[in-house]
C-alpha cells in the first residue's frame, strides 16, 4: 500500500507566465498542430522555438532545464516560458538541433563513441559538484516526482530522506522472518545509511542525448530529474528499453558503475516491479 509523501511538497512555479505569452503559445499550437513537425509530446513550432505539452507534463521539468542552466554547463534547452492551463501544462524552450546519439551509435567508430563518453562524464560529474538543499529526495523545487517506469503512481514523494524513498519503492514492506533471502537482503542494504543525494537526470538513454558529429549538444528529456540517491542515474540509465539494448554496455563509460547497486534494484524490480 502507497502512502502519503513524509514531507510537504513544494510546487513548481510557472517561467514567464504573461497574458502575452500564454495568448502567443495557445494560438501557435491551434494554428500549427496539423502540419508543423512534432516529436511525441514536443511540437516544433519554428525552426528555433519548440513546445513540449500534455496533460501529463510538468512545470518542474522546465523549472530543473532553467536550474541546470544556471548552475552547471550542461547543454539544455533555454526556457522560453511555462505555464498549465485547463490540467495541461505547456513548456516553450530553445530548440536544440542535434541527432539522439543512439541513431547510428553501433556504426560509430570506437574514437567517435570515445569522445562522446568522455563529455558525458564530464556532464555527470558536473551535476554531481551541485550540492543537495537537505536530505530529501524530491524534484529540483523540493515537491512531487514523476516517473512512469516505477510501479504505482507516476507521480510520488517527495521524501524526507533516501530510506522513506526505498520503503515507497517496495510498498512500504518492513524486514520480516517471512520474506524470502533476496527480499531481506534488499531491505537490509535499503535501510543502511546512504551518502546525500545527489541530482540526477533519471533518464540519460541515448534517446535523450543529442549530438552534433562528435560533440554532445544537449542533454533533454528532464521530466524524471531531482535529488536521488547516489547510485540512481547509474541504474536507471542500465534499465534500458528494447530499441536501447546495445547502450547498457556504455552506460558505465560515463557513469561509475555500481554493480552491488544494479544487483539490488533488480531485486527490487522483480518483487515490487518496474514497468
């Protein structure tokens, strides 16, 4: 059974949100939707200028794209505005024009994947240098969550430290003489104490990594970002999809591997499940 978050969530506040703009954004998706070009939820609304939006987006997304830009060096689209109307919300950022390194990446030379890697760690690393508010493992505004792969609601948290974190992840199931080895094992290892979070990505796929030739040009896709445990890009980012399988073997040439970590959640994803 899920609970409520432990902690008050803090909500994630529009970006230029004008009468102006909300009219401009509104009638641009009204006159362009049928013939401009769009990528899933992100609707191309000129050459330099995109639209990411849904009933099931959110305002901390633009919020954590606005945050990295300020903080780090990371490539990430400018925000150009947000705002939710009517239960949608609608993001306006830069477009960045680069190709999703995993079109081709098996064809890449073994230099060319090497340059690649290398700036991806250095992309890691910088989010690593940003130092956490407190202990709780929230979105970058210290509230709710999103993450469709974890089972139970998209939306969770936030939490005032990384063991209410694992208790969600689990069910809220507590260490018991009746649950099986791997079961109690997992508990163990989630209840010990853990470093500070750190801010993670959530997501780093090839898909969300855009390159121009060698040169990584942004880093998209932010909707499963926040403060994490140490070890969560690592293993989010080696839970790959089917059309991805190839980048579970690249995944800790950016990453420090963590293979205790990964052996866990694959425990976890067997008896609490993963979508």
């Amino acid at each position: 059974m899920r609970v409520p978050p432990t902690i008050v969530p803090s909500e994630s506040k529009p970006i230029n949100d004008t009468y102006h703009n909300r009219f401009l954004v509104l009638a641009s998706i009204k006159l362009l939707k049928h013939f401009r070009p769009r990528n899933g939820g992100i609707l191309f609304l000129t050459d330099k200028i995109c639209v990411k939006y849904g009933p099931l987006k959110n305002l901390s997304e633009a919020s954590t794209m606005q945050f990295i830009r300020q903080h780090t060096s990371i490539p990430v689209p400018r925000i150009i505005c947000s705002f939710t109307r009517k239960g949608w919300t609608y993001i306006v950022m830069e477009r960045i024009h680069g190709d999703m390194i995993g079109r081709g990446w098996t064809s890449r030379a073994d230099e060319s994947k090497a340059k690649i890697l290398s700036q991806l760690k250095v992309i890691v690393a910088d989010m690593r240098k940003i130092a956490p508010p407190n202990l709780a493992v929230s979105n970058v505004d210290g509230g709710i969550l999103y993450d469709s792969r974890i089972y139970g609601p998209m939306r969770f948290g936030p939490f005032k430290d990384i063991q209410d974190f694992h208790k969600h992840l689990r069910g809220e199931l507590e260490a018991h003489v009746d649950n099986s080895d791997d079961v109690s094992s997992l508990i163990a290892w989630q209840d010990s104490p853990f470093p500070v979070p750190v801010f993670t990505h959530g997501d780093l796929s090839s898909l969300n990594i855009l390159a121009r030739g060698d040169e990584v040009v942004g880093i998209i896709d932010w909707e499963t970002a926040g403060w994490y445990p140490v070890y969560w890009e690592y293993t989010t980012a080696s839970h790959v999809n089917p059309q991805n399988l190839f980048w579970k073997e690249e995944v800790g040439r950016f990453v420090d591997p963590m293979p205790k970590e990964l052996a866990m959640e694959e425990i976890r994803q067997k008896y609490f499940g993963d979508v």
